[in-house]
C-alpha cells in the first residue's frame, strides 16, 4: 500500500485473519465452559478408576497379607511399598488410598494408607521390622459406610471423614481370604481444583495452540489467494496509469474465479484503451493535417483577392473582409478595366466550408474572365450563372453584385443576382433596388438587367454581403439595415466606410461569435487627374503629401517618397539646360492597389535615367558621385520603366505593397 | 527645418529634425560649415524621419569639413529608413553610424 492512499487501511489477509481470531477465541471459551465441566466430571471418574484399578492389582497380595497375620487388615509390605502408593496416587490423581477393615462392635478400624504427599505419607501406617502394618483408630462408620460394610452398597461417596481430605470414595472388597475389606481413595478440595486447573490449562493452551496455527494457514492462504492477487492487480493499473508501454502491462491471476475474472476484464481494458488511444491520436493527427489544410485553403481564398485599398485612375476603394471562424464563400473584387472603367463585386457563395471557398473561387475567376472581356454587369452575371449552372449537382449558388463606374460619364451601371442591395452615398443615402435577378448558379436561361444611375466625384458605391445587417448579437438581435444605413449616413470625410460598417458591428454585436463572412467594399469615385507640378524641387512637398496621405500600408510610403523624390529632382535638373518654357508642369500620378505605381511625365529633353546607372551591387561613393539619387531610387523601387513618347518622357516607378 | 547645435567640450553635436530632403539638407550643410574648430563633430538624427540622396551628399560633405578640421565625425541614432540608405549606398561602412536603439 502506498502512503496517502485514502482507502482504509490494512490488508484483506489482515482483516479477515483479524476477524478469524475473534470468531475461534469465542470458539475456544465457549469449548473451555464445556471443557471445565467435562474435566471436572473426569477427575471424579478417574479416583473411581484408580480405586478399582488398585484393588484388582493389590487385592490379592493385601488380602494374602491379612489371612496370615490373622488379623482384620495386617498389610505387610515391602520397603518400596510407600513409592508404589506415591506412584498411584499420581497415576490417578487422588490424594490417598486407604484400606481398612472396621472393627463395628468396638468403633474401631484397622486402616493403612499411602499418599503422594510428603506430609501425609504413612500417616496410619506402623511398621513392623521392613513391613508397614497396618494401625487400629478409633473410628464409628457412617451410614453409608456401614451399609457399604454389610453389603448393601456397591460403593460409598462421603465426605471426609476417615482421612484429612474433602471427598472418600469407598468400595467393598474381598482380600484373597475372602475376608471383607473396604478399600477407598481420597482426595482434597484443592486437589480437585488443581487437577481441574490443570487440565483447563492443558485444554486451553492445546486450542489455544491450534487456534494460532488456524489461523496462520487462514492468513497465508487468504494472503496468498486473496492478498497478493489484489495487490498485483492494483500495481498492474498503476503501471497502466503511468503510460509508456501500456499494453506490456498485463495481468495474469489465475488463482480464484473472481480474480482472474478480474484479470481478464483488466486486460480486455487495457487492450481497448490501447486501440482507442490510437484511434484517438490517428483522428487528431488526421483533424491536424486537415485544419492545416483548411489553413492554406484560407490562404489560398484570401491571396485571390485584391489589396483592401486602392487608388485606381479613377476611384478610391475601401474593402474589407473578416472571415468567420470556418473558411467561407465571400468575395469581393475590384478591376480597373480601362482608363475609365472600374468595376466592383461583391458575392456570397450559399454555405460555408472547403465546398463553398471552391465555388468562391470558380465564381471570382469567371467574373474576372468576363469582365475583362468588356461585358456589362448584366452580362457578366448571364454568363457566369449559364456556366455555373450547366454542372452544379449540388445546386449551390452565389448572389453577386456588379458594378462598373463609368468616370468619364460618372455613372455607375450595376446588376444583382439576389444579392443585398448596396448604397450610393452621396448628399443623401440611396439604395440600389433595380434589377433584382436570381443568384447565380440556379437557372441556366435567368436574364439579368443593367440599371444605370449618376455617381458623380466625391459618391461612395458601398456593397456588403448579409454578414453585415445578419450579424447577431449573443441574445439573438440582428444588426439589421436601419443601423447600417445610420453608419453610412453619419459617414464623414475621408473615412473608410468598410472599417466604420466593421467597427459599428463589432460594437453592436460584442462578444458573440461571428457566424457568416463579413464582407464590404466601397469605391468612391474621385479625381484622380495627374497634379501637374512645376520644375522645382520645393514641388516635392505635393508629391510628399500624396504619398503619405494615401491608403497605403506606411512601411512602404517613405521608400516611395525617397524613389518619387530622387526621379523628380532628376527631372528638374536636367529637362531644360537653361529657362523652363512657359506653362511647361511635370505631371505625377499615384495609383495603387496591390501595387504602388507613381508616373511622371515631362515635356524635357529626352532622357533615359535607366542608362548609366552605377552598378546596383554596391555604390562606390569614393569614386562615383553622379547618379547617386537614381541608385538609391531604382534600390528602393521594385522596378522604374522609362519611355518616350510624342516628345514626353514617361518615368513609371513600380512598388508591390505586399501583404503582411 | 530646425536644427540643434549643442558645442561643449571640444564635441559639436548636430540635431536635424523632420525631413531630409532635397529642399532642406542644405540647411544642414550650413550648419556643419559653421563650425571652425571642433574635437569631434556628432550628427544626432534622433528626430529624422526621412533622408534622400541630398542628404547623403551633405553627409559627405561633412565627413570632409571634420577631416578638414581634424575632427573625429559619427552620426547616431538612425531611424530604419535612414539607416537602409547608408546601407544600401554602402556607407554605413566607411563612416562612424550607430542605429537607434529600438525603444
């Protein structure tokens, strides 16, 4: 047993063992009671015995004796007559034996008595020469002893009264003569008591004796068959416990029934918490590997789309997409068709999970295919609902919403394939209602319409998917439309609409967990005209606050403006060798989504700045100091295209703002 | 653009603050050519943000007026941006430039 264990203490063996005792020692009192008695019982018998014992070994010789001498009762014995008696009063336990003849008429016998004790030895005994005789006292016979004398008794009980002791038992015999002889055996209280004293001790320590070897053959064999069992079986599950090598633990108690049931059952266990623990680490590897997966699958879904922000020649966007816990079906996407043309999306594939991410995937693809193509959203939303209607078993779908801006005529054309109806935010909020149409994937022949409204400079198309008004708070309230349409309204400024619809959600719902895709984009239609700068490098400062007031991620701004600084500091140098002409500007551009690109076109001389550039490995300042600027921009930019054209030199600065 | 200049001790020590640009580096210029005699001449870039070609040229134009005047000449506390343009010119190895510790 192990310290601490809070089981009751103590072994089966001991316990049992322990109970075994009490039960044999009430055993053994309850045999010692009835013992007492029998021994008592036998101590009686045995005087009787002894009495007859002697008369029929010395009656012969005592009453050979009395015939010769004539006289009632004249033993004559040898010298070793006193230990004979000595040895028959111990054989038979009495305190003396005596034999005497009464003498009725004068009161008087003639007795003659050995004892065992020392002080009592040959009391009424005389010796005549080497031979005890016997002497003559005065005694009158009691009743019984007189009718024992005359026949009528076989054999007398008394209570001492001829020698110094409690109990006589007389017996008539006949010496060889045939002469008449009383014969008696006598012992004392003590005698009694001793003898039965004795003969308890003997009972006692005899079962006493037996009880302990009882019970040392009962505790070594519960200890054996009961003991050892349990506790080999209860180290085999501790060593279970501790692991390793589990199914090297195993039990083998043949012994009893219920310990190799025991046994059995034990390994069974074992056996089956092995496999199931392998099972168990083969699932969860399996799951591992899976969420792996589903990771790079997520991974894979978000690098489709584009950068969150953007500057396109055209239009600013915002987007935004926060993926519930589990990979999903939204999409948004923006491409800049041509120099006037922009067109927006987003989507929302019915379901969630590797199945919906995959049609999300198929779906972004195809309305890029068709977009590019020059088709209006009615027609990209026909074409790609024809497509993904002619294999769909699973009948998934998607609702979408296209929209292409239109800056030169500062429109925006849309259709929608049952998707939320998205807003145009300008002095007042406007929802887009029109041309509402079946999502995509359904019915192959669905028709889809191009509404066209106004959006001029300074308007914000904002598209969502229903993770925004279905966002759900832990007591069940959606965040509904009418919240959303007083975040757009209150909109102000410069805000990213997507990152104040997000923010508004998030407070409102608190910390429910968020069950669908939250997806927005808004493109907001603006100048996006080249400034035009004179040839002056305190010009710089416009370009300077573009750049960094741009949505662009900081880390990469400085390094543009060091690459923006260095191209246009050449470009004022060197354009004209002396006055600059009247009304000549430099004109810069920025535009960027997942690429910075910074364009500067002049009217200057012809001048390639990628020719005779210093080596890119290292710049010597010791021995080269022209062309440092232009190192440190073409260092700085991923790439710097130059061209001439219609007597303008256009200097393309390329930057990929990479995701983080 | 403002710029500190601290003399003690034989030690001139320099501080630009904002923008080095093509526009303001020559204020710099007109600060280190202002001193005409100095032990050692430090650059603390502790509150420059920015710094192009133009101010990598007044740096080396200081580097020549401290050996000029037998002075020792570093430059400390470099914000990342910065300390990429020595690097990438590669002359954070051949003059006395310390980053800023990052707080």
């Amino acid at each position: 047993m192990k310290k601490g264990r809070k089981y009751k203490s103590g072994s089966i063996a001991g316990s049992l063992t322990g109970r075994m005792a009490l039960l044999m020692v009430a055993c053994a009192i309850i045999i010692m009671s009835f013992s007492y008695r029998m021994v008592s019982q036998n101590v009686i018998e045995s005087s009787q015995r002894y009495a007859k014992m002697l008369l029929s070994v010395y009656g012969d010789m005592m009453c050979y004796e009395t015939e010769q001498e004539h006289i009632p009762i004249d033993l004559n014995y040898s010298s070793d007559a006193d230990y004979l008696g000595d040895y028959f009063c111990k054989w038979y336990n009495v305190d003396y034996v005596y034999l005497y003849a009464p003498d009725v008429e004068n009161g008087t016998v003639t007795i003659i008595s050995f004892s065992c004790d020392e002080k009592l030895v040959g009391k009424y005994n005389a010796y005549r020469g080497d031979t005890i005789v016997g002497s003559v006292v005065d005694y009158k016979l009691t009743d019984d002893e007189l009718a024992l004398w005359n026949g009528e008794m076989a054999f007398a009980v008394l209570d001492a009264a001829l020698v110094p002791s409690d109990v006589e038992i007389e017996y008539l015999v006949k010496d060889a003569f045939g002469n008449k002889v009383i014969l008696g055996g006598a012992i004392s209280n003590e005698g009694i008591r001793s003898q039965i004293r004795s003969g308890i001790i003997t009972v006692a320590i005899a079962i006493l004796a037996i009880i302990v070897f009882a019970i040392a053959i009962f505790h070594l064999l519960i200890s054996r068959k009961a003991s050892l069992p349990a506790k080999n079986i209860s180290k085999a599950i501790e060593d279970y416990m501790k692991g390793g090598q589990r199914s090297k633990v195993r039990l083998n108690e043949k012994g009893y029934h219920e310990f190799a049931m025991i046994s059995e059952a034990f390994n069974r266990m074992s056996d089956d918490i092995d496999r199931y623990m392998a099972d168990n680490e083969t699932l969860s590897r399996e799951r591992e590997r899976q969420s792996a997966e589903i990771d790079i699958a997520a991974s894979i879904q978000h690098g489709l789309l584009p950068a969150m922000e953007a500057l396109t020649g055209n239009c600013r966007i915002h987007s935004g997409m926060k993926p519930a816990k589990y990979i999903g079906g939204d999409l948004y996407d923006y491409i800049r068709i041509d120099g006037n043309h922009t067109m927006a999306v987003v989507a929302d594939v019915s379901g969630k999970g590797m199945s919906a991410s995959m049609f999300m995937a198929v779906t972004l693809t195809l309305i890029r295919q068709f977009a590019r193509l020059g088709h209006s959203p009615a027609s990209i939303l026909g074409n790609v609902n024809s497509t993904l209607s002619e294999e769909n078993p699973k009948m998934m779908f998607v609702t979408a919403f296209i929209a292409i801006y239109d800056s030169e005529n500062h429109t925006v054309t849309y259709a929608n394939a049952g998707h939320n109806q998205p807003y145009i935010i300008s002095d007042r909020l406007v929802r887009l209602d029109g041309a509402p149409g079946s999502p995509l994937g359904l019915f192959p022949d669905e028709q889809y319409t191009d509404v066209s409204v106004p959006m001029n400079v300074g308007d914000t198309l904002f598209l969502y998917t229903d993770g925004v008004n279905e966002a759900v708070t832990e007591n069940g309230e959606f965040f509904g439309t009418d919240r959303l349409e007083n975040v757009l309204t209150e909109l102000t400024g410069d805000s990213d609409p997507a990152q104040c619809v997000y923010d508004a959600v998030r407070a409102f719902v608190g910390n429910a967990e968020q069950n669908d895709d939250i997806t927005m984009l808004s493109l907001t239609a603006c100048d996006n005209a080249p400034i035009e700068l004179d040839y002056d490098i305190r010009e710089f400062r416009k370009i300077k606050s573009l750049i960094m007031d741009s949505g662009m991620p900081d880390r990469f701004k400085l390094d543009l403006c060091v690459a923006a600084e260095e191209c246009f500091v050449n470009i004022c140098s060197y354009a004209f060798d002396g006055a600059v002409p009247e009304g000549e500007k430099i004109l810069f551009s920025l535009e960027y989504s997942n690429q910075a690109v910074l364009r500067f076109v002049d009217g200057g001389r012809q001048f390639d700045p990628r020719k005779n550039m210093p080596s890119t490995d290292e710049y010597d300042i010791d021995t080269r100091v022209g062309g440092l600027g232009r190192f440190i921009a073409f260092t700085v930019a991923d790439s710097v295209d130059y061209e001439y054209t219609d007597g303008k030199n256009i200097l393309t600065i390329s930057k990929t703002l990479m995701k983080q | 653009m403002q710029i500190t200049k601290t003399v003690g001790n034989g030690t001139v020590i320099i501080k630009p603050e904002g923008w080095l640009d093509t526009v303001s580096s020559p204020e710099l210029g007109d600060a280190v050519e202002s001193v005409t005699e100095a032990g050692s001449i430090i650059l603390d870039f502790d509150l420059v943000e920015y710094m192009a070609s133009a101010g990598l040229r007044q740096i080396l134009m200081a580097h020549k007026k401290s050996q000029s005047l037998g002075a020792s000449f570093s430059i400390i506390n470099v914000c990342p941006q910065v300390m990429s343009i020595f690097k990438m010119t590669n002359i954070d190895s051949k003059l006395d430039i310390k980053a800023k510790n990052p707080a």
